[in-house]
C-alpha cells in the first residue's frame, strides 16, 4: 500500500511520530515465487505459478508446461495476507490467503469454468537454484525410415522437485502426463504410465542424448529451447498447407475457394463438428415429443447414471472427456475404431462423474448419439442419413462407423509435421466426430441451421437457447457455442479435428454470414475461421 496516496504527504510528519504503525498499514509481504499444481481431472494436472514483487504491488502469473510467462492479470488485489485476481482474456479469476504453519502457502480456489483448489508453495532457495532447468525441451524421435515424430518434455520447477508434461504434435496429443522426472546437470530421466514409455538421457554439448522406451528404444535428443534456437522448432502449418476447401455464405451468395488439388468433390473428416449433427437429432426428437431434454440416459443404458440428455448434450453430464475403458482398447492409429456400444454400457456402469461444470466430453456426445439410436430402434448411422443427409441432400456425406466405409473422395489427411495418417472410424462413438462431407454438403448443412430460426422457430429456440455460460465470453446450446463479436452480433460455431484433418463452421444466428472451412491437415484454424466470419475481405488471402 502506497501510504503517502492514502494519508497525503501532509501527514507523514505525524504518523512519523508514531513508534508503531497500526495493524492495518503492518502488511505482510508475499514478495516471492510461488508454484502448485492445478489438477484438472484424475492424474492431470498443471503447474500454476503466482510472482508477487515489490511489496506486494506486483502480480503476475505462470503456467510454465503451458508456455504462459509473467502474464499480468486484468486486476488483483493483495491485502492482509490474502491474494486475489481476475483475468477476462483467460476467463479465469482466484481467491486465496496465506495459509500453512510457516506462512509459506497460498491456499485458495482457481475457477475457470469450474471451481478447482489450488496451493501454492513459495520457493526456497533450494527451489529457486533449480528454475535453470524450466522450460521446453524437443527433439525428434525417428520411429523408422518414415515416420519422424516431433516430441516436447515441458519442465517446471515446483517447491519439491519438478513437474513435467509431454508433447507430441504430429499426434495432435498436448500435456501427456510425466509421472516421474528427475534433472539436473549430468542425466535427464521421466517415465510416463499413459504412454508405458520412460527416457534416459545424458548431458551432452548443451542437450540431453539418450533413448526414448516405449516398447523398443529409440535414440532421442532433447535440446532446450532458447532465444537462439527457437526459430528451428516445430511451427504449426497455416491453413491450407496440404490442400483445403473454403465457403463463405450470406443470405444471396455463397463464395467458394479450394486450395491445391482439391475440388468440389473432395470430402473431408469434419471431427467434431460432427456433434452439432448429433445435437440437431435430439432438438428434432425433442421438438416432434419423442423424447424430453431431462430424460435419463440410464433408461437406456440400465445401470448408468442418472443423466440428463441435455446434460450430455451441453457438456455438463460429469462424464470425462472420453470413456476410461479406451486405455485398453483404443487402436494406437484409430483410437476409437474398437469401442462398441456394449463398452459404453460397460464403463458408464462404473465411471466416476466430476463435478457438473461444463467439460468438453466425447464421451457425453457418443452416449447421446447411441441412446437416440437405441430409443428408435436404428443404428446412428440410419438416423443422420434419414434425418438430415437425405432431407438437406447430403448425397456425398457419410458416417465414418467402420473402417471400410467409402474412401474414395475422401482427401489424404496429415498429421500437423505432414505426414500421412489413415482414416478414422467410430463406431459407438460416431456421434463424436465420424460425419465425413465435401464442401456442397456442408454449405447445404450450414444454410439449413443459419436459417432455422426463419424455418422452423421452435426448433431453431430448442437447438440455440444458451442452456450454459462457461466462460466470460461464451455460452453452451445444445451442441453448439455461443459467442459474440466486437459489436456484440452473436453467432454460433464449432470446430473439430482427428489425425489428418480439421474443420471450422461458424454463422451469425440472424442468419446474415456464416463459413466453412475444411482442412487435410491436423491443425488448429478457429482463428483462420473468426477471421473469415467478421471480414468480407479474407477469403481472398487464405
């Protein structure tokens, strides 16, 4: 607290005077390097990092595996021994006070979308001397004569040792856990349980040289990234980089562009947009009275929990993001190609629900999609088909269920270093991601939602009412996200990736713009597809 702001420097003679000051100017400081570990979910979680300086008038956050450095929060507040921030651009906000018999904790709820507890520690000189070993550490990993997968250990320092996550972009798999990892200036060693894999590696002319085991050892050298070597790193490929289709729609015309090789013909694995299909099938019973928003997925699936169909829908049911029981029968190149709906029943029986704040859940959507089928007495297959592909005429769209359906027009997919990657099918989680289209189906798709409310109002109010805020920008309908732009116009969009492809649709809900972007390649576009739907002129330079 700045005294002479508070009292004025008219006053500083007098309380000078004073052989004390009150108890309410008698701040402790909090000045120092504070870490603990966010879990986000059973064995996840993340190092979170609060430096407090200058007497308790500077804040700033780290989430080191995350790449986030001194990010200065929008606001926050330290005042007798209690810490609190807020952050608009990450929706995130803390409260918390000193706490432990030292006085060397910060003890406090973190909440984004959800409330989560956090401790922090502060670091000790011990700690501190081991910041030099924080940071991202790559290296490519030579499978065989084909296949070069790029890998990233991220490091950070905690007040007891280090904690670690994994990286394997090609993959498209973020923040794998470390469950052990030790470091220092002669060996670098981490096992991970998820992956059964381990690494050894020795200090070597500034990286650490060893063998990466999972199964077979394969020689591996870790190098930390630096100011000096950053360029050399793995980059995310643009939009198009591969090949890709584009359509931008208003209300009297639809612009079309596509990319390299590719045509109107070329289809492409949508992923998770597929979601919003399976969203506009339950607005559809729900509207025609089959079904009810609050019915039980356990009338269909006996023994399952009591939740919601609306839950599953909004991501709210408590289900984790995918079943449990794909860590032992998840195909390693097709991961949900083995899950049938007897798994589903079969973990559902067991699984354990988080609290029911929104979390993004394949395995809420799959469920969804397989109690309507059972409900009508057809595979989820039959009922896209019937219920939007023949009636939108959809003729080149299909559910990617089995892993022989139809191959024909469907684009080559690459990983995000471009490396070719086989198809994917679904089976019981087909209501996730399985829908595969060309771009005509999908301008057909895309101008049947953006002009529901016109069409059909009572569906259009069942399928876009926001049923959730999870964040300060953003609500949850079914299926779809809610967001508004800087003139404060809401649209609805969703995106969706699997291993070699990635897709983003978005529409203004007057029904004014909307677009569709389809990509080969596994990479992030939501920033390529915002930008499309808020600038007329961008087509032109994708």
């Amino acid at each position: 607290m700045n005294i002479l702001k508070k009292i004025g420097a008219a006053g500083l003679s007098v309380l000078l005077l004073l052989t004390a000051l009150p108890s309410a100017f008698a701040q402790q400081s909090l000045d120092g390097v504070w870490r603990g570990l966010l879990t986000l979910q059973e064995g996840v979680s993340i190092p979170i990092g609060f430096n407090i300086t200058d007497n308790n008038s500077v804040l700033t956050m780290d989430s080191p595996n995350q790449g986030m450095k001194a990010k200065v929060p929008t606001s926050f507040t330290i005042n007798d021994g209690k810490v609190e921030f807020t952050d608009t651009s990450l929706n995130a906000s803390f409260s918390g006070a000193l706490s432990g018999a030292n006085k060397n904790e910060i003890s406090g709820v973190f909440t984004q979308g959800k409330d989560t507890q956090l401790r922090l520690y502060k670091l000790d000189d011990t700690a501190l001397s081991r910041m030099k070993f924080e940071g991202k550490y790559t290296g490519d990993l030579k499978v065989n004569a084909n296949i070069v997968l790029p890998l990233a250990l991220n490091v950070a320092v905690l007040h007891d040792g280090f904690s670690a996550t994994l990286d394997s972009p090609a993959q498209n798999s973020y923040g794998i856990p470390i469950d052990s990892i030790s470091i220092d200036d002669t060996t670098l060693s981490f096992a991970s349980a998820m992956l059964n894999a381990s690494y050894l590696g020795k200090h070597k002319q500034a990286a650490y040289v060893g063998n990466f085991t999972q199964g077979t050892s394969i020689p591996l050298t870790l190098t930390k990234v630096s100011a000096e070597n950053a360029h050399v790193q793995y980059q995310q490929p643009d939009f198009g980089e591969q090949g890709g289709s584009v359509a931008v729609i208003t209300q009297h015309n639809v612009e079309k562009k596509h990319i390299g090789e590719h045509t109107s013909t070329t289809q492409y694995e949508i992923g998770s947009v597929t979601k919003t299909f399976t969203t506009l099938l339950l607005a559809k019973e729900v509207s025609a009275k089959r079904l009810a928003l609050e019915d039980s997925i356990s009338t269909y699936f006996i023994g399952a929990p009591e939740i919601s169909l609306v839950s599953v829908a909004t991501h709210t049911s408590g289900l984790p993001r995918n079943p449990g029981i794909l860590r032992s029968i998840a195909h390693p190149t097709n991961p949900f190609t083995n899950l049938t709906r007897e798994h589903l029943k079969q973990d559902l029986a067991s699984v354990k629900l988080t609290e029911k704040n929104h979390t993004y859940s394949n395995y809420g959507s799959s469920v969804l999609a397989e109690v309507m089928a059972v409900a009508e007495g057809v595979s989820y297959t039959d009922l896209v088909s019937k219920k939007i592909f023949e009636p939108l005429a959809m003729k080149a769209s299909y559910v990617a269920s089995t892993s022989d359906i139809g191959k024909g027009k469907l684009a080559q997919g690459y990983s995000s270093v471009g490396q070719a990657v086989e198809p994917w099918s679904f089976a019981a989680a087909s209501g996730a991601g399985a829908v595969v289209a060309n771009l005509d189906d999908m301008i057909r798709y895309v101008q049947y939602v953006m002009n529901l409310n016109k069409v059909d109002p009572q569906l259009a109010n069942i399928l876009f009412t926001e049923r959730v805020e999870f964040s300060a920008c953003c609500g949850q309908a079914l299926g779809w996200m809610l967001d508004k732009d800087k003139l404060g116009n809401e649209f609805a969009w969703h995106n969706g990736m699997t291993a070699g492809f990635s897709a983003f649709v978005g529409f203004y809900l007057d029904g004014s713009r909307a677009v569709v972007l389809l990509n080969n390649q596994a990479v992030p576009i939501d920033n390529q597809g915002r930008a499309l739907l808020f600038d007329e002129n961008t087509i032109a330079r994708l």
